[in-house]
C-alpha cells in the first residue's frame, strides 16, 4: 500500500529555507555583526587624509576613498550601525502604537471612527515630506529621524492591524468568549492578539526595510543624520558631485543599501507564506 505524505506544517516549510532565504539571513547577518563590531574595529572613518583623495579601490583602501580622503570602506562599515538602528527602532516603535491603535480600533466601533479618520488624514501626506517637515521642526539627530519615519509608518500599520482584527472579532471562539463572560482585556490579549502577531511580525519587516530606505534618503538630502555620523544615505551624497570621477563612492554604500533592503524583504514573503498558506500555494501553482 502506497503511503501518502503528510503535507508539511507552515512551521517546517520556514524551517527549509530556499536558497534566496538561505542567501537573504547571511547577508542580514553580516550587515549586523558589521553594525556591531565595524565601528569598533575601525572607527567612524571621520579621518581626513587630502592626499589620499578620490583613490580608487586598492589594497590600502577596499572600497576607494572620497573627495576628503576618507575611507569609503570604514565609512560603509560604520554606516550600517545607523541604518540597522534606524530600520529596527522604527520597527519597534511602529508596531507597538501602530498595533496597539489598529488592535483597539479594529475591536471598538467608536474608537474606529476616530482612528482611522486621523489615519486618513496623514497617509494623503507622502511619507517622504512629512518626515523632512518632522526633522525640520524638531531638528536633526539619530531620535529625531526614527521619530519622523516612525509617523508616517503608524497609520499604515494600524490599518493593517484593524483589518486584521476585524476578521477576527468574527470568528466563533471570540463569540464564544464573549458568551462565557470573558472581559475585554481579556479577549483582547488572550484571543485578539496572539492571533493577530502573525501578521504583526510580516509587516515589522516591511516596515524596518521601508525605514532604512527613508533614512537613507533623508540623509541623502541633508536632513538626516549629521554628516560626521556615517550612514549609507550620507556617504552616497558625499560622492554625488564626483559620481564621473570616483563612482565607487556610490555603488559600494549603495549596493549594500540594495542588499538589506532586498533582504529584509525575502524574509518578509517568507514570513507571510509562513502565515497563510493559501498564499504559498497560489504561488507555487
């Protein structure tokens, strides 16, 4: 007698990552371990050395050096600490008011009206300019900007979570929670949100690359980080003047940017697959 396999469990399909998955976790985990231990090892390559402009990529310099004399390497290095602190603090701050509104008012009608009303009313100003106005008026600083990315991020999160939650409310256990006299808080942290985490964690990630890529874009435009603090977006603008003559200034910070950011979202269908299989296999059909 023929034995069918059992289908694999969303849990054991995440744990056999494809190549993609395999290749996109090494490389956010090097970009970390570079966070971590690079300006350390090598300093914040804030050094100048004039007679070392514009060099390119050679054994005293991996990545060239900039219009200063600057180690693009060091500096690249040095930068991912900025962009992974950006992109995770965002990330945690989005989620926590983000998902906290859209939990409330996906489960209180009343609450629903007034949320998603505001909600409104800021997701029709482009995320891009309302942080430049954020940064403008509270000032420049590593707070200031995941504060001005975080904002624009919060609504999109809570409508998410709101929509999220409302499937939920519906579902027959929440009814039956309700019929055996469960409290509201109750329901909520117990049924709601454990639930509702899934969904939660697959837009974490979405949010942490779209934060790398703002902050990379306001320091780009000078209304980031401060220019002796390295970050991708600052390093890239540095060598915008000189992209004819020394384009490795660019493409080295540039295509690490493209890597995390590319990585961080495999890992997010990843997640989502992982979170409904419908998904999965409409995909591999």
């Amino acid at each position: 007698m023929t034995t069918v396999p059992s289908p694999a469990t969303p849990l054991a399909r995440l744990r056999r990552p494809g190549l993609a998955v395999s290749l996109s976790i090494a490389a956010l985990s090097i970009v970390i371990l570079m966070a971590i231990f690079g300006p350390l090892i090598f300093g914040l390559g804030n050094d100048l050395n004039p007679t070392m402009r514009l060099k390119p990529p050679s054994a005293l310099a991996w990545f060239g050096t900039d219009n200063l004399g600057r180690d693009v390497f060091v500096r690249t290095i040095s930068g991912a600490r900025n962009s992974v602190t950006v992109g995770v603090s965002t990330a945690i701050v989005v989620l926590a008011i983000g998902g906290t509104l859209g939990v409330v008012a996906g489960y209180f009608n009343w609450v629903d009206r007034i949320v998603m009303r505001l909600a409104d009313g800021l997701m029709a100003i482009p995320g891009i300019l309302l942080a430049i106005a954020l940064v403008s008026v509270l000032g420049g600083g590593l707070v200031t900007v995941i504060i001005a990315i975080s904002v624009p991020e919060i609504p999109r999160t809570a409508r998410l979570m709101r929509s999220v939650v409302l499937s939920i409310r519906e579902l027959p256990f929440i009814t039956a929670a309700i019929s055996v006299g469960s409290s509201t808080p109750k329901i909520l942290l117990q049924h709601i949100v454990p639930n509702a985490i899934g969904m939660l964690s697959v837009q974490a990630t979405y949010v942490c690359a779209a934060a790398i890529l703002s902050e990379a874009a306001l320091s780009f435009l000078g209304v980031g980080t401060p220019p002796d603090v390295p970050s991708w977006g600052n390093v890239i603008a540095s060598g915008k003047e000189y992209f004819r003559l020394a384009p490795w200034i660019i493409a080295f910070p540039g295509l690490l940017l493209s890597i995390m950011v590319l990585s961080i979202n495999i890992l997010g269908d990843r997640l989502r697959d992982r979170f409904d299989p419908r998904l999965a296999a409409r995909r591999a059909s």
